[in-house]
C-alpha cells in the first residue's frame, strides 16, 4: 500500500486505525482537477478512505452523493471479501476548493473525479471492481457507470432515483397509488389536522427550532408549511409504521410528536443548507427532484397560494439561480442503452424515490430487485429470503462470489 502512495503524486494519505474486517486502513486526499477538461483549472483535494485486504481480493468503490466524514464498512464489501474506497463528492464537506465556482459541479466533473480514483487504484488492486452508492451515491454510480462501462465489473446500487425533469411528476403520481385509500386518507386528514391547529403548532416549532439552534431563512410560517408538506414523503421513505399515524382526536403534542417523527424539521434550516445546499444546486441543475401537490391543503395553507411547490426554495443563495438542463442526464440515459453494463438495482417498493428508479427493459444486462414492501432503507441483508438468493445468485453469475 505505502509503496503506492509514495510514489502516486496526486495522492496525500495517513494510516489511520484499521476499520474491523480489514488489514489496513487509510484517509486519503486525491488531487483533482477542478475542471477535468481544462487542466489550468486549478485543483481541490477529494476526500476519500481506503480499506486494505489484499492486492488480489475484489474492489468495492462506494460513490458517495453527499459528504463522507467517516471511514465505514459498507454492507457489499463484506458480503464480497472486498477492499473498498469510499469517495466523498465533489464540492461537499471537506472535499472543496478554498474557492467554488458551481459552474464544475456538474455529473460530467464528478463521473471523471471517481474514474480518476479508479485509475489510481488499479495501479495496486487486481481483481473485480464493483461500484456502488446508497440514494444519490446509487445515482452517481449509475452515472459513472455510463460514461466509463468498462471501468467497473459491475455497478449495485441502493434505492437510487434517476430523475428526467426539473421537478420529476412521478415523485407526486407515487403518493395517489402507494398504500390503501384507507391509508391515504390517514395520512391526509393528519397533515389537515395539523393545519388546523397551527396556532398550537407554531408555538412547538418555535420551542425547538430556539432549543436546537435553528434558523429558517423562508421564515418560520413557511417551514412549517413545507413540513407537513413533506410528511408524507418521509413518512413513506424511512419505514415509519402507519398505525402510529395519530387520529385527528388526539392532543396538539401527539400530533406535533408525530409530525416531527415523520419529518426531521432541520431539513429546512440554513444550517442543514450549508451541509447539502450543493445538493440543490446540483438537482435544479441536472438532477432533478420533486415538489409538493398542495391542492388538498389549499384551504389549510398561508403561506403557498400555487398548487403545486417546488423544492427551489431549498436552493442556497450562491449569488444565482441555477437553470435545470435535462440534456446530461439524457445522455446517461442514453449511454446506459448503448453500453448494457451490468448493473443490479436494489429499491424498495414503498420508497418514493422507487418512482424514478431506471427504465431497464430494454437492458439485457441489468437487474432490478424491488422488495415490495422496503424503504430508503431497503439492503440486501434486509431483503426476504428469495430476493436474496438472486442477489448472490447473480454475484456469483457475474463471477463476484465463488
């Protein structure tokens, strides 16, 4: 391992205390391009950690979508035997030139970051190479996946949306067909109820947005609005049991006990902005994302006159408005039908984000599992015992297993 690094120029690393189920471990700080087309550009250092088992033994790159603050083991490197490199995305956490020009963060930039590391690291590492990503890394994967097939083995990837618009329809469609017409109503006549009692609400929000150090640039009317917007969302997304979804009869604590369990109200807050406000940058750029259906809260709502919201106003003030450009995506689109890399796909059927997982009939190549009643957090070890087997069926068709 030392023996590359000293000799590697664009690597800057320290041995770090080794992570359970790897020989040696490692931070490690990749000097990239700031643009990759133009190498007067100027550079950052990308932050990534490297777990050591062997020269010989499998790869796991773990594209990570947002930062990456700590070394970690992921659930396929250890189902695989594997090394792993976990590579933080550019221009979150620490991984950011002293200066951001937003204009090179883009899929493009970040796909040939991650093929750089991989350049790197095959000067060392002899066997399979497999990508991964959970949610926005799944999608990074997948994007790199397209721009450079033959990289990788093999890409898996966990519950990653693919979105193909500005504010993708199929994110809203998913909420009139996801659970039972019972359930549904529940859900809508909590989110009313909470409405109603705003003025006890209110009160609450503004209790712990002052215990934990919160601050809404959007005011506080309206972050409470977007929240009882988002409820349902991720409610859905992170496996909240809907019997716990209170009756309209219950006391203003219980409900506002719940809104906060179904939706963590920071997701609002310029101090979560400074953490993932690349994030929007980057969705109203190329990624896309999802906005609100307000229709059946209108006569509840203050603050939002329009039927329908967009999560733009999540974007921080970086001194302009980004314009949404659906070529590149298109082109991964594209790319992917061209190439038929093999990929596995791993949803959950009760995740929003399953919506816009990739269209991959027309891919030979490809497999998607969806756990019918799985989540956000929907794994390979949390699969029924059928799903499972195809998973390491397909690894070991894909020569990954013995």
């Amino acid at each position: 391992m030392n023996e590359l690094y000293d000799k590697e120029r664009d690597l800057v690393y320290e041995q770090i205390e080794t992570f359970t189920g790897f020989n040696q471990s490692f931070l490690v700080w990749v000097e990239q391009p700031v643009d990759h087309h133009n190498p007067e550009s100027g550079t950052f250092k990308q932050r990534a950690w490297v777990n050591h088992v062997s020269n010989a033994a499998p790869v796991v790159i773990v594209t990570e979508g947002y930062m990456a603050p700590q070394n970690y083991a992921s659930e396929l490197s250890q189902l695989l035997g594997a090394n792993q490199i976990v590579v933080e995305h550019r221009f979150f956490g620490e991984s950011r030139p002293d200066s951001i020009d937003w204009q090179y963060l883009t899929i493009d930039q970040a796909a040939r970051d991650h093929q750089n590391v991989i350049q790197i690291f095959r000067k060392l590492y002899r066997g399979k190479w497999v990508s991964t990503g959970i949610s926005k890394g799944g999608q990074a994967a997948i994007i790199h996946r397209a721009m450079f097939p033959r990289s990788v083995d093999a890409t898996v990837t966990y519950v990653a949306p693919f979105n193909l618009e500005r504010d993708d329809k199929r994110l809203i469609d998913f909420f009139n067909q996801i659970g039972t017409h019972e359930e549904r109503g529940r859900i809508l006549a909590f989110q009313k109820e909470v409405l109603k009692r705003r003025n006890q609400m209110i009160p609450m929000f503004e209790e712990m947005a002052e215990e934990k150090g919160w601050t809404f640039s959007m005011g506080i009317e309206k972050a409470f609005e977007l929240s009882v917007l988002e409820y349902p969302f991720s409610l859905w997304q992170w496996c909240v049991p809907l019997d716990l979804v209170p009756s309209p009869s219950v006391s203003s604590r219980e409900l506002f006990d719940h809104l906060y369990r179904g939706i963590d109200f920071s997701y609002f807050t310029e101090q979560e902005s400074e953490q993932v406000g690349p994030f929007f940058i980057q969705a109203y750029s190329e990624l896309g994302y999802y906005g609100y259906l307000t229709t059946p809260l209108q006569p509840y709502l203050k603050t939002i006159d329009t039927d329908t919201i967009s999560s733009d106003i999540l974007i921080p003030d970086v001194g302009f408005q980004p314009v949404y450009h659906p070529q590149p995506i298109n082109n991964v689109k594209n790319q992917l039908h061209r190439s038929d890399p093999r990929m596995l796909l791993i949803t959950g059927g009760n995740d929003p984000w399953s919506a816009t997982t990739p269209d991959i009939s027309q891919l030979k190549n490809s497999i998607h599992i969806e756990m019918e009643n799985g989540c956000h957090l929907t794994r390979i070890e949390s699969l029924p015992d059928s799903l499972r087997k195809d998973v390491i069926e397909t690894f070991r068709k894909w020569n990954l297993l013995n």
